[in-house]
C-alpha cells in the first residue's frame, strides 16, 4: 500500500455548524479534487464498494477528537497583521476564538469591560501575537504586563496558557513578565516579516 493524498479542513465542530460531519464531507470534497476520483455521490454518501471505472472506495475510515473547542482569546497589537494569521491558525484547530484584543496602548489598553471579561471568564489559552522580528518590543511588554495584572489574583489552575507567537526579539522580556505566573509556550512568529505568514509551529502546538 502506499500514501496517495491528504486533505484538511476548518473543523465544524463548533458554531455556526455545531457538526463534524459538514467538516469531514468538505475534506473528502478536497480529496476528490486532488486524486480525480468521485468518493461522494449525489446524498453526500461515501461510494461503498467501488464503482468502477474510478469511483469509491472499497472501504472508508474516519476518526475524530472531537473533545469541546479550546477557549482562545488573540491578544496582539493595532492594526496588526498577526492578528488575522493567528485567526487562520485557529481555524484549522479545534480552537473557539472568543475574543480578538487589540492591544491599542496610545489609548490605554482595553476599556473595563474588557478587562472584567477576561478576569471572570478566563479562556483556555491566550495567543499573544503581534510585530515582526526585530521590530518594537514595548508594546508586546505592555500586553504582557496587563495580563499579569488581570490573573495576578485569580487561581493558578484557572490562569490561561499564553502562546507566544510574535516579535522573536520579544521573547526573553515576555518570559520574564509572564512566567511566574502563567505557562507559556513560544512558537515561531506566525508573521515574521510584513508579508509572509508562518503557521505551521502555531498550528501543531494549538492541535
């Protein structure tokens, strides 16, 4: 036997389609595109066995994780670039995005309702994103802080895992902010130049 093609799709499991199996069907639609092979018929059904001349399968396998979406909250900088990259990322992960915070600091940060959101309902983990390497890092340090200030006082357990997937020059400042307080993870950045995206690191840490 031998690999022939793979195929892969933003997960459905969460809203608005609240089902795998959209997901799992626009994959195999994929696959069909690639190899040249109808493996749908006209129900959205697997063709089981094979038909010849070149449709179907003889036999079809799917499995799926399918465990609750991870809370995820995108911290990143103004008008940022990043900040939709990392939103690709999560779309190929069994990752919720609930909020997408834009850390404007000429304009002191998030408002207090923001802040009270994230302090009484703390996500899974919040993706810190944001410059490209070797830009500005005082702003990625200003995230980070008012993170450490929103969960200085919550539990430990309950603290969100930071994902840092910015600036690589800021790593160092952001590990020594974060770090007695939070777990944190450092991928390559997901933007490190204006115009070119690196997910992949990202992708296989949020899977």
């Amino acid at each position: 036997s031998r690999f022939i093609a793979r195929a892969e799709t933003p997960t459905t499991l969460g809203e608005p389609e609240m089902d795998v199996t959209i997901g799992l069907r626009r994959a195999v639609r994929r696959l069909e595109y690639i190899i040249r092979r109808p493996l749908l018929d006209q129900d959205q059904q697997v063709i089981m066995p094979e038909q010849p001349p070149d449709a179907g399968v003889d036999a079809f396998l799917a499995t799926s994780s399918a465990a609750p979406p991870l809370g995820c909250v995108i911290v990143g900088l103004t008008d940022d670039l990043s900040l939709e990259s990392a939103r690709r990322a999560c779309s190929t992960a069994n990752v919720l995005v609930t909020q997408t915070l834009p850390m404007d600091t000429r304009a002191g940060g998030w408002s207090d309702q923001v802040v009270a959101s994230l302090h009484q309902t703390p996500p899974d983990v919040i993706l810190l994103v944001g410059g490209v390497d070797g830009g500005p890092v005082t702003p990625l340090e200003s995230a980070a802080r008012a993170l450490s200030i929103i969960y200085g006082e919550v539990q430990a357990e309950r603290r969100p895992l930071i994902v840092f997937t910015g600036n690589q020059e800021a790593r160092g400042p952001i590990s020594e902010i974060v770090s007695s307080l939070f777990e944190l993870r450092v991928v390559k950045n997901v933007r490190p130049r204006v115009h070119i995206e690196t997910p992949a690191e990202l992708q296989r840490e949020l899977s």
